[in-house]
C-alpha cells in the first residue's frame, strides 16, 4: 500500500473528489430551500390548515428518519456515488410533482418518498465526507457543510427570483430541477465508488450504542438548538422583544449568515485550534448567545445572541461527523448514519416541545434551557477530542 492508496485499496480521494462532495451538499441546500419556497403555494392548493399542513411537513420528516439508517448499509454495499446518484434523482424530480399536486393524500405520500430520497442522499454524502476528508489527512469538513448552507442562499434566492418576476411555481421547479440535474451529473463522476473504508458487506441496520450514541445525542442537542432558530426565532422576537413581525426574519437571517460563515472559515479553524477547542469554546459561544438574547437589556442585543449562536454551533456538527468516522466502535458508514438519524430527530422533535415549555413557562425560559443544555457539548469535548486520535 502506497501514500496514494487508501486502507481498502482504492486509490486516496484528492481534489476531485473534494469538489464532488462540496457539489453533493450544495445540491441537498438548493434542493431543500425550493421545497421551503414552495410550501405556501402547497397550502393553498391543497386547502389544507395550519395543524394538517403540520402533519403533512411531518411525512417529511418521517421519510428522511425510515432512510438514513439504511442508507449506510446502501452506501456499504454499493457505494457512496450509486446512492448519491439514485437518491439525489429522485429528489429533484419528486420536487415536480410537489409544485402541482393539489391533494393532500397525495402530497403527504410523494413528501414521504422525497423525504427518504433526502435523508439515504444526506447520509450517503456524509460517509464520503468522512473518507474524503481522511484522504486529505487535513480538515474539510466544515467547508462541506459550509456548501450546504451557501446552497440554502442560492436556493431560496433563485426560486424567490422566479416567483418575483411571475413565474409559476411549476415552471419555476422545473427550471431548477433540470439545475440540480446538471449539479448532480457534474458531481457523479468524482463521487467515490464505495463506502466503507474497511471493505466487505454490511448488515442493513445496526443498533448505535457506546460512543455513537453519545456523538448522536450531541448532535441532538444541536440540532435542536438550531431547530430553534429555524422554528422559534421570529416569534421570540416578537413576543419576548418587542419587534414588529415585519422584522421578525432578521433572528434567523443573522443565524444562518452567522454559520455560513463560520462554516467557510471553519477548515482553517479547526486546523489552527483543534477540534477540542472548537467543541468548547463553541458549544460556550451557543450558551452564551442563547443567555444574551434572553437577558440582554436591550432588544436588539438579542440579535448579537442569535450570530453568536451560528458562529458557535457552525463547526460543532462538522467536527461531530469526523469523530463518528474516526471512532472504532461502530464501521464509519453505519456510525455517520446514526448520528444522522439522531440529530434529525432533533430538529423534528425538539421545536415541536418547545411550544409546551414555552407555554408552561415561557418562551425565554424555553430558549435559556436549551443553552443550559448546549453546555453538554463543551463538557465532553475531551471525550469526543480523544475518539479522533
């Protein structure tokens, strides 16, 4: 075995294979940001209320949940560039049929397939991001998901766009389908044609347990920290600071800049500071903000939470999925697809209690125990550092 060969023989991921997956999780940002677009047009096609349009936003979620376990057997057994290929069609073209439908039943059940079809894709994309950054024997993985968020910009942006200048949501899908297509196609070919790093079969599902689980419960919390944002930002805003609802997006516009940012200035960081320090001195940052938007005296003190919240969580996942494939416990492919799953729980779930805390108490006190809880990640980030020597 060669320096240019990788420990199951293939030769070691360069450059290429560096721009396909930047490629892959800027097709997942794009393609999530046109289904987000597209959701008022589906409500009033479909008739649907506020609690039923819920349920179908859930069958999403639901998808996405049932596929990432076995997304990691998949990419064991066929590769990262089959699953990546297969599943990332079948994201684009089930966007078509979600500009149009107007029925309900048949919206909960084509979101269910689209959902799954993202989830086995995210899943797929991350195992190479794991064996891509370990040929690289430096970081890249928060510039990964650095394209994730910058493909949420240009997808929303592009979509508002068409919309803007009259175009029908359905020609407007269509139009960034055939996009996503030609992203896709550019990628597949540098896509990495196997996905474990060990070689041989793999079960279909395995139970996480040890240190994954713990990793898993980490991105959990973080997840719902940035559930939080997505979800609850705008009204925290309104009701616990005094904005008008016209600027309620501003919370959420300063988070999501905020961890593009740090994503893309992320590599060079955890190069300089190391994972253990991005793991503490971020899940601080995540506290902080969280303690700042609640208690600052003034209002718009809360904003400077929300960037430090971003900039603090930013890195924190990236580094999560290179200690799942660096740890010895569970094979890398099945280990990034547990702590996928379990971190998605937590943008499903944690938002969705939320409401209750808040209502029981209220929205700050909601807000502050998610960043008493964020603390958990700064306390284990020798435990987590160790996994990645």
């Amino acid at each position: 075995m060669t320096d240019a060969t990788s420990p199951n023989g293939h030769a070691k991921p360069g450059r290429p294979e560096q721009l396909a997956t930047r490629l892959s999780f800027f097709f997942i940002g794009v393609t999530l940001a046109n289904w987000a677009a597209l959701v008022p047009f589906a409500k009033l096609r479909t008739g649907l209320d506020d609690t039923w349009l819920g349920f179908l936003l859930l069958c999403l979620g639901a998808g996405s949940i049932i596929a990432m376990p076995i997304s990691g057997a998949l990419s064991t057994r066929f590769g990262c560039r089959a699953v990546i290929l297969v599943c990332g069609l079948a994201v684009a073209l089930l966007l078509l049929p979600l500009s149009f439908l107007a029925s309900g039943v048949l919206m909960a059940v084509s979101l269910f397939a689209f959902g799954a079809a993202v989830g086995a894709c995210e899943v797929a994309m991350n195992i190479q991001a794991v064996i891509v950054e370990k040929g690289a024997d430096r970081p890249l993985m928060s510039g990964f998901h650095g394209c994730f968020s910058l493909g949420g910009f240009a997808g929303a942006g592009s979509m508002s766009l068409l919309l803007s200048l009259g175009v029908a949501p359905f020609t407007a899908t269509l139009a960034i389908v055939i996009a996503l297509i030609v992203i896709l196609a550019l990628a597949h070919r540098r896509n990495i044609a196997y996905g474990n790093e060990g070689g041989g079969g793999s079960p279909l599902f395995v139970l996480p347990h040890g240190i994954v689980l713990f990793i898993g419960f980490l991105c959990f919390v973080i997840f719902l920290a940035e559930g939080a944002m997505l979800d609850w930002s705008g009204q925290f805003l309104v009701s616990q600071r005094g904005f008008e609802a016209t600027a309620a997006g501003t919370g959420y516009s300063a988070f999501a800049i905020a961890m593009t940012v740090g994503r893309f200035a992320g590599d060079w960081i955890v190069a300089h500071l190391g994972r253990s320090r991005i793991l503490l001195l971020g899940g601080c940052g995540v506290t902080l903000g969280f303690l700042l938007a609640v208690l600052a005296p003034v209002d718009e003190a809360a904003l400077l939470g929300f960037v430090l919240i971003g900039l603090g969580a930013s890195n924190i996942v990236p580094v999560l999925y290179t200690a799942a494939g660096a740890q010895k416990v569970m094979s890398p492919s099945h280990a990034v697809a547990a702590i996928t799953t379990i971190g998605y729980a937590g943008i499903l779930v944690g938002p969705a209690a939320i409401g209750p805390v808040a209502d029981w108490t209220s929205l700050s006190f909601a807000f502050g125990l998610i960043g008493a809880l964020v603390l958990v990640v700064p306390l284990s980030a020798r435990v987590i550092a160790a996994q990645m020597r």
